[in-house]
C-alpha cells in the first residue's frame, strides 16, 4: 500500500513538474482592488503586473488569493491577512510575500499621510500557448468567485 502511495505521488510531481520545464510556460498575475474608490489615499508606486512566482510555475499551480491588508502611514502594507486562497493555500502564502515588497505612495499630495484597509484579489494564470491568450484565460479568471465553494 505504502509503495502505490508513493508510486501516484511521484507521478503527480512527475506531471506537473513536467508542465512547467516540458515547454514554454506563459505567467500571469492580475490585481484587482476588491473596493475600488476614487478617494483612495494610497496607490502602489510600481503599477507593472507583478512576476509569476517560480516556484508556482513549477509546481503548475494558479488560482487566485484574497488578501486584506493596512497601508501604513509611512507607505507600508501591514497586518496582511489572506482571505481565500484557492485552489491551494500557498498562492495566499506566495501573495502576501509579494505584497510586502510592494511600495505604497501617497495617491494626493494634499493632507497628512493616514493608515487605510484595503482588499485585493491576486489572480495567478498559467497557459502554455502565449502570452496573450493567457492574460485572456486570466482576465476570465477574475470574474469568477474567488472561493473553495
């Protein structure tokens, strides 16, 4: 019993080890503000996509994560909760080390720096046909629930 265990988990590494050094792998990750509002008081310095982390591209894993957080006053994401994270808790574990490299700066000059609590939705897709057919899948991605039910 003990060796079929082994013998199916080998072959699901072997599988999806596979998808991410048999051919090209296309990654993308879309960021959605949960709440969208036009008085927000902070927006992130570097607006780029951020990068596919490898070590889910190796494993084949995509999905999407919730997170909750507080921008500090000095521009710092702080408290960093994830919400959801499906189909596999580690995509909350790889965004919330994303989000703490993030820089926050203020979105008016005007007034004095203040914490705020923000939700984003990080949707990571992977697709071995192009780039942009999977930006597509992942804009699709984003429309869907972002839960285990």
């Amino acid at each position: 019993m003990r060796y079929i265990l082994l013998v199916a988990l080998a072959m699901m590494t072997i599988s999806t080890t596979s998808f991410a050094w048999g051919k090209n792998v296309y990654g993308e990750v879309l960021v959605t503000d949960i709440s969208p509002t036009d008085n927000a008081l902070w927006k992130r310095e570097n607006t780029a996509p951020p990068h596919y982390p490898m070590e889910l591209a190796r494993e084949g894993l995509q999905g999407c994560a919730v997170l909750s957080f507080d921008i500090s006053e000095s521009g710092k994401a702080k408290n960093i909760k994830a919400i959801q994270s499906v189909p596999h808790r580690s995509l909350g574990k790889y965004s919330r080390k994303m989000l703490k490299k993030w820089k926050w700066i203020p979105a008016v000059t005007a007034g004095e720096a203040k914490t705020e609590k923000r939700t984003l939705r990080l949707d990571f897709c992977i697709d071995d046909q192009s780039s942009e057919q999977t930006l597509q899948l992942c804009q699709q991605q984003t429309q869907l629930a972002c839960n285990s039910n």
